[in-house]
C-alpha cells in the first residue's frame, strides 16, 4: 500500500481503531494497534524522551507512514508487562506521644 493511501485511511474514521483516538475509552472500542507519540505517553504515563531511548535500545517499534511516527503499542505493552515489579512497603505506624493521649 502507498504512503498517500495510508495517509487516507489514517484521516478516515471507519480506519481510527489502527492508530489512537479519542474514542479508544469508549466501551466495546478496539484497542489500537498504533498510537501518535503524545497518545502513546499519555496512555502509558512514559515521557517523549522515554519513548525515544527505549526505540534506540530496540525495546519498543516505531514506524513511519509518511510524516507521521506512529508507536507500535504492543511493543510497549510487551516492554511494560517485562519491568520488574513494584515493591511497596505499608508505612510505619504512628508513634503515640504523651501530648497526642
């Protein structure tokens, strides 16, 4: 398929589930399998500097259709699903003083 052609069907809302939109949250939307750059951070709360290292290291895939840098977003789901855990710890409790009885 040519650029201009890709392009078209990028503009095109029957095509909108192939890169993402506003009406991904919509319920029984299909889940997009390419995002714009600033969708793809917002979605995954990674910075644009984040995006680019982990495409340098080969982590995650961008590709390019025509001007447009679409972010291949199984890459980051798979990227994201392999980081380690978060570890978190409950908080201490209080310490009772004779002035807080």
């Amino acid at each position: 398929m040519r650029q201009p052609e890709l392009l078209r069907m990028a503009a095109n809302p029957r095509y909108a589930n192939l890169v993402g939109s506003p009406r991904d949250s919509e319920p029984g939307a299909l889940s997009p399998e390419y995002g714009r750059i600033p969708e793809t951070c917002r979605r995954y709360g990674l910075s644009r500097s984040r995006l680019y290292l982990l495409a340098g290291e080969g982590l995650i895939r961008f590709v390019k259709v025509g001007g447009a840098t679409l972010v291949d977003l199984a890459s980051v789901r798979v990227y994201l699903a392999n980081c380690p855990p978060a570890i978190i710890r409950a908080p201490k409790p209080a310490i009772k003083t004779k002035a807080s009885v």
